[in-house]
C-alpha cells in the first residue's frame, strides 16, 4: 500500500483509526467523534486521504451528509498496520470513542422522541460530541439512518465484552422499536441486550428490555413468548417493589391477552395497570393513557363503539398533552374507527385521514398501512367503492414492505370487497 507509506503520520493514524471502526461507510460526524479532532482538521484529514486514493466520496446523504469509505482491500491492510503499529492501543480506543458517540446520539434521540420514558444509565468514558439535531424529526431521521450502525455497534460491544454498553445501545434504541416493522433484528438485539443486563447483574435494564421485548414479540406474532417475557418483568417488580416497571408489564400481558383473543382478561389487567399507573409513587398519565388506548382498542374489536370513544377521546387528549405524537395519532385512528362503527362515515374519514397525516409526516410506514386499509374499509361502508379501491392499493403497497401476510389479506379484500376486513389496524400496542 505505497499511497499509505507517503502519508504524513497523522494523516496515516486517521487512516488507521477509521479502518478500525464496524462500519464500512461513515460520515463526518463519525470521523469527528473518532480522530479527536475540530470538523474542519477531520474534513482536512478526509480530502488528505481520498486525494492518496486511500479513501472514497460516496456521495452525499440527505441527512447524513458527505459519506467516505475504504476500498475493501485498503480498510483491510489498514486495520492490519493498526494492530501493528499503535502500540498505545489508540485503534481500541478510537473503537470505545465511536461506541460512545452511538449510545449519547441514541440516548439524546430517545430523549427527544419518549421523553416521558424510564431513563437508565449511560455509561460514557468522555464527553462526546454534540448530537446533530435538535428536535424530533430529526432524531428519528437519524435513527433510522444509523440503524445498521446501531446494530454494528451492539456487536462490537458485545465482541470486546462490554456488556453495560450492549444493553444501553438496545434500551436507548427504544424508539426505533416502536417507530420501525418489527424485525427478527429488534428480537436479536433484544435478546442480547437482555443477557448483557443480566450479566451485569442490572434487574431495573433487565425489566426495562423484557417489557419493550415483548412488545418486539408480540409484533412478531410471537404471543406466548411475548407473554413469558412480560411475566418475567412482572415478577421480577413484584419482588423488587418496583410500581413503574409493574405497570409497564400487567400493560403488556394486557395486550398478549387481547392478541390472543382473551378480552376480558385484558381489560382486568389494563385496568389494574391504569391504577398502578395513577398512583403513588408513579402519577403517570401516559402510561394511563396507553392502556386507555388499548381499552378503546378492545371494545372497538366487541363493537362496543361508545365505551370505545369515552376511552379514546381521553387517551387523545393525554398523549398531546404529554407530547407523544405518535401514539396520540394511534388514537385518533382508533377514534375514526368507532365513528365509522356508528355510521358516522364523514367524521371517521376526518379522523383517519388527521391520523394518516400525522403518520406520513412521522415516517411510519406500519401505522400509514392500517389506517389507509381502515380508511379502505370506511369508504367501502360509504358506498364510495373507487376511493375505497385506492386506499386498499396504497395500503397494499406499503404493506408489502414489511408484513405480507397483511399484504395479502389486503389483496383478498381487492378481490372481494364483500366480506369484513380483518382488524389490521391492530399492530404493537
């Protein structure tokens, strides 16, 4: 590699330092983060080695913005001078500065997007870099963006055993999970995450991805599974008098119930849940207002559509309140859905179409599905069969990305338009 012997060395050690990081493409601020130094000696640094032909420009990312990477034979031999040549270990440390810039920028996203949320430890060795946003959209953009790097970033932890860093990159991932189709992927790193919590022998992170696994689970259709792990999280509050992550799990056994078609379990377990929730120590209105969410839920499954108003308009009025856009437009959703119920086709229309809004601008793909399949299904009760024909396409287009099981129950509606359509707006609670 002659191109890397005529480097002046601390151009060489930016060379060996990037080659020593999981991913294979990174942008600026990874290099920032990384090399230890200002955004105008890192870019220096970059121009230094793709003018050498050591490092490549590829490209430019909408909300990343330039991207460089190593051809795989240079990334190769790089790594190979840096096990060689950096006696002090700086490549290891330039890996632990990378990892701890991931888990600050994913804890300061999580923050941003679940304020409300249990926040755990973090367990940083510097002061990284400022995160590159500052408000919702943007962290979820570069959440979404950095997945992969996330997923890398587990590993690697994982590989060198640091395990209080592998649980705290799956829990301050939080909104991905919820945000994102859920994926064998978020099943992977939450089992990893959750032997990293026991290892460490940390019971409130252990609670904490059991409760969050399980809703993975349960969006998988792994329902039994889903019910293990929230039992486990249950019992483990129990012992430990912990009131908020009790009510985080009879929420979650709640909904295993109610997807396994066992409602009035569920509404006693919600309900319970709702009392924990409201009082002392906790007096948290947004985890009252996800089981009132979920209860509105149920009694729209039973055709229950007034009950299901009286819990739905409140649980709107709660998560605005709070801040958590997301789950209020799940419930505006589910509003629109009861008004249909009573025949009140134009304001449930209304209601679908806010919703969906709401979810395009939040970029989430399952949620946009089930409210243009419900907004299918309404029209078709309208009387309105082209509209009806366009939702039900659109819905089918999205669901193909994710979930083709829902895909093909939409193409069978298409077919058919007669019988009722199954309640796929009922994703993870």
């Amino acid at each position: 590699m002659e191109a890397y012997g005529n480097l002046p060395e601390a151009s060489a050690q930016i060379c060996r330092l990037l080659a020593a990081l999981p991913p294979a493409q990174w942008d600026i601020d990874t290099a920032v983060a990384v090399c230890g130094l200002s955004r105008q000696e890192t870019v220096g640094q970059l121009e230094t080695l793709c003018d050498a032909g050591l490092a490549q420009r590829q490209g430019q990312h909408p909300v990343r913005g330039d991207l460089y990477g190593f051809h795989d034979d240079v990334r190769r031999r790089a790594r190979v001078h840096a096990e060689a040549e950096e006696t002090n270990q700086s490549h290891i440390r330039a890996l632990a500065c990378w990892l701890d810039w991931m888990l600050a920028t994913t804890s300061s996203a999580e923050r941003l997007l679940m304020p409300w949320r249990r926040m755990l430890s973090r367990d940083l060795s510097g002061v990284p870099a400022p995160a590159p946003f500052t408000d919702e959209d943007g962290a979820l953009a570069w959440l979404q963006t950095h997945q992969g790097d996330l997923e890398l970033a587990v590993y690697a932890a994982e590989d060198r055993r640091w395990l209080p860093l592998v649980w705290q990159l799956v829990h301050a991932a939080g909104p991905l999970f919820q945000r994102l189709p859920p994926l064998e992927l978020w099943r992977n790193l939450h089992e990893r995450g959750l032997k990293a919590a026991r290892a460490c022998g940390h019971q409130e992170a252990e609670r904490e991805l059991l409760t969050t696994g399980a809703s993975v689970l349960r969006g998988l259709r792994d329902v039994t599974e889903a019910a293990r792990w929230a039992s486990l999280a249950f019992d483990s509050a129990e012992a430990t008098a912990d009131q908020r992550s009790k009510a985080q799990a009879l929420y979650e056994l709640g909904l295993c119930h109610d997807a396994d078609g066992r409602a009035e379990p569920a509404i006693a377990l919600l309900s319970d849940a709702i009392s924990v929730w409201e009082g002392p120590p906790i007096s948290d209105q947004h985890g009252a207002a996800l089981c009132r969410l979920a209860l509105g839920s149920i009694s729209l499954e039973a055709a229950r559509a007034e009950p299901a108003l009286d819990h739905l308009r409140r649980a709107v009025w709660e998560l605005t309140g709070v801040g958590d856009r997301f789950n209020a437009a799940r419930a505006q959703a589910r509003r629109g859905l009861a008004h249909a119920q009573l025949g009140h086709h134009e304001r449930a229309i209304s209601l679908l179409s806010e919703a969906l809004d709401s979810f395009i601008a939040m970029d989430s793909p399952p949620q946009q599905a089930r409210v243009l399949a419900a907004l299918g299904e309404t029209t078709v009760r309208q009387g309105n069969w082209r509209d009806a024909r366009d939702y039900f396409q659109q819905a089918r287009i999205v669901f193909e990305r994710f979930d083709a099981l829902a895909a093909d129950q939409i193409m069978r509606r298409l077919r058919t338009l007669e019988s009722p359509l199954p309640n796929v707006l009922e994703g993870r609670g």
